[in-house]
C-alpha cells in the first residue's frame, strides 16, 4: 500500500487550484443538470427521487450544531487526506472534490495531498486533518498512539505481486527452498516494514522459507523496484506498480501473488472526536464517498479524462490510469468498501492474524487484539447509507468469488481478488431491498 511505504509527499494542492476550480465549476453544472433531471422524473412518477446516478434526494445535511462544533475546534473546513497515487481511493476521492458532494451536505472541506501513511499520521495526530486514508499498518499506529478514531470506510484486495526478471529461472516462491534452483540465497527487495514485506513474512512462514539462507532482503523503496534492478531475484510491490512494470515496462513477470499468503485492506479513518460531538460529519463523509462511486460508475469516461487532467497525475500514463480505476473502481460492486467485522474472517480476525506475524518478527512492537481492531470498524456508516438506496448489506466481500472456500487468517488462499472476480453485475441477486433507479432504469429486488 503506497501509503505505508516510506514514499515522498508530492502534493501539490496550491499549483492545482486554478485546474481544480475549472474541473469543479464544471462539474458542478453537469451535477446540478443531472440531479434536476432526476428530481423531476421522481416527481413525475411518485417513487422515491434518484439523481441519475441512483443517489436518494434531498440530501441529508449535516447540522448546525455539527457544523458550529467543528468551526470551534479549529476543523473548519474539514481536512481529508488523499493520496492521488492510491488505487481506488484516489480516483474516489478526487469525484467527492470534484462534484463538490461534502458542500452538497452543508460541509467545506480540504483535499491535501500526501503518498504516504507516515506522512498523513504525522497531520492525523495532532489533528491537523481530520480524515485520512491509509492501509492497515497506518490505522496500526493510530491505535498504537491511543488516538481516538473510527474507520467507516475500507479499501479491500488491492492486488499485490511477487516479481522476478522476464528471464529468472523461478517458477514458483517454492523454489526458493534449500537453494534448490538458484543454488544460493534469492535476493529479495521489498520496501521492509511495508505490506510485502508482512506477505514475504507470511509466505516463509507457509511454505517454511528461511531467511539468510534461502533468501536474503534487500530493503528497497517502489522508485528502484519497478526498475527490476540487476542482481535482484525477487521484488515484492503493489498496484498499480504491478500492472506498471508487467503490461506497461513489462520488465518483469509475476512469480506469485502476495494474495495467496495476505490479503491487502486499507482505511479511511476519522478522529474520535467527531464520531462523540458530530456522527452525522461522518456520515455525510461516507454518503459523499458512496455517491462518488456512483458517479464514477455512471460517467466513467467524463471523471477519468477530468482525473486524468488533474496535475497530481501529471506524467502518469493515461492508459495506466484507466486500466488502474477499471479494476478497483470501475469494475466492482460499488458495495466494494464495506468493513465486514466478520464474513469469512473478514476484517477483525484477519487483521489481528497479521498484525500477529509483524508482531513475531519484531516490526511491530506490541501484540494487537480483536478489541483493538474491533474499537476503530465502523460497518454502521455504510450499512445506513445503503438502506437508504435500498442496497442489501453484502453477506461477503465483493472481492471474493461466490463459491470461495477459503478463511481469513489460515493461508494459503483460494484465487480470489478484484482482478480474479472481473467486472461485477450490480445489481444482481440479492443485492436490493427496495426498487433503485441508476442510469434512467429502475431495478427491483
């Protein structure tokens, strides 16, 4: 997870404004043309009133009491972290700002930007923003530092690679064993206290790897990783890295999936403040971001020519960034971000797992529990957004094939992923418990 990876902050929120405003002016018109347009044709009908994009109107607004709190502690407008260089979370995000869905809400809100969870805890802390987005060794530190925070959001299965040069002798991460192929340690760069780094952990564990002496780390940042550099066997690296050096640089190919061993899963988390003084600041956060996905899904080529144009993806490859958003954006059910507490191990068991075997190899610096886990997973945020569109809450991540037999927490894992699973019919059985209009067609359950 970039975030969590010792990346530089590139934000570049001042030198943007001018573009930004531009992008928001726009989108504002082509927002207010749209919910107009689905306001009228609810009215016309008598059902329940969708924009076009299958969001309920009127919104609901954040109070006053909520809002004069805010202003008293300093928050005002509210500061979300965002990380442009994020999958999924970036390309929502940047929907939230660009339609201006917190204003709709009666909330000002802030976008700065940073490419790392470091960074962005460094501003959580002291409570110099009030949201962030980061992975779980991120939301880790937060609750390691005892500061209050409530997690409504997360950011699941975004695929993570083992990869070896195009002309490795390697055919699998079991050949690593007793040297048995190389003859010799495998020299492996992973960006060490990182997400690849706990797959790397897990994998040995598994398949009974021994460190220095069937493999040796190389600690590595993602810049000199995707180069593939001579003399290194194995990198680990994250999306949409893998994609980059795979479809794009292809100077690489993929040995194993770290999601056979760990399963990726992210946060966007608010302080705890906010959810004791003003729950509905959350609230509209998270109807803000289901909405955005629902823009996203309806005017896909619109909001990705307008991310695209965004300076804080400039010099990114534009056809990277829309394969990047097909799969974590595009694709998925929109239900994609929902904080099981418990669905086939999914998130609590499965975070204290792993954050266990961080814990063994002396990363982390203290044993977490399911309590610790089970104080910052707020499901209830979106399962009340979701009643009111008349969404069923999922009985399973989307990220998991229907007939998945595996369980967090006991790897090895079945194939699963947003990658494995494709682009997802929504809605499809089940997925509904009262009629909902998307697209100008109206489903019912």
């Amino acid at each position: 997870m970039s975030h969590d990876r010792n990346q530089h902050d590139v934000s570049r929120s001042q030198r943007g404004d001018h573009t930004r405003r531009e992008f928001l002016k726009d989108g504002a018109l082509a927002s207010g043309a749209i919910a107009l347009g689905g306001l009228l044709s609810g009215e016309a009908s008598g059902q329940a009133i969708f924009t076009e994009w299958g969001w309920p109107k009127p919104y609901r607004a954040v109070s006053a009491k909520s809002i004069d709190w805010l202003k008293s502690k300093g928050w005002w407008p509210l500061q979300v972290a965002w990380n442009p260089l994020w999958s999924d979370g970036n390309l929502v995000l940047f929907v939230m700002q660009h339609y201006k869905l917190l204003q709709e809400r009666g909330l000002e809100g802030q976008f700065p930007a940073f490419l790392a969870a470091g960074l962005m805890n460094e501003v959580f802390v002291p409570g110099r923003i009030q949201i962030a987005q980061a992975g779980s060794l991120g939301l880790l530190r937060i609750i390691d530092l005892k500061i209050p925070a409530a997690a409504p959001i997360c950011f699941p299965a975004q695929r993570q690679a083992f990869l070896v040069p195009l002309d490795s002798p390697l055919k699998s991460l079991a050949d690593l064993k007793d040297q048995k192929v190389l003859k010799r340690p495998a020299e492996c760069g992973i960006t060490i206290g990182s997400t690849n780094h706990l797959g790397l952990l897990i994998a040995a564990k598994v398949l009974g790897l021994r460190e220095d002496k069937d493999y040796v780390i190389k600690n590595m940042g993602p810049a000199d990783i995707i180069t593939m550099p001579k003399g290194i066997d194995l990198v680990g690296i994250w999306e949409p890295n893998v994609l980059l050096m795979t479809e794009f640089r292809k100077n690489a190919r993929i040995l194993e999936l770290i999601d056979t061993y760990e399963v990726f899963n992210g946060y966007s988390y608010i302080r705890g403040e906010i959810e004791e003084n003003a729950p509905d600041v959350i609230q509209a956060y998270v109807d803000a971001f289901l909405e955005a996905r629902l823009i996203a899904r309806l005017k896909n080529r619109e909001v990705l020519a307008a991310f695209t144009a965004h300076d804080s993806q400039r010099g990114r490859d534009p056809k990277l960034i829309e394969r990047d958003a097909e799969i974590h954006v595009l694709n998925p059910k929109p239900t994609l971000n929902y904080p099981f507490e418990d669905a086939k191990g999914f998130w609590i068991d499965l975070e204290t797992y792993q954050a266990g075997v961080m814990a063994d190899a002396n990363i982390l610096k203290r044993r977490y529990t399911d309590a610790d886990f089970k104080s910052v997973i707020r499901p209830r945020y979106l399962a009340d957004a979701f009643g009111r569109i008349g969404w069923a809450v999922p009985k399973q991540p989307a990220f998991l094939p229907g007939n998945w037999k595996g369980e967090a927490g006991k790897p090895p894992y079945p194939a699963y992923g947003l990658m494995h699973v494709g682009k997802q019919e929504f809605p499809g059985s089940g997925d509904l418990v009262k009629d909902w209009s998307f697209g100008g067609r109206t489903f019912k359950p």
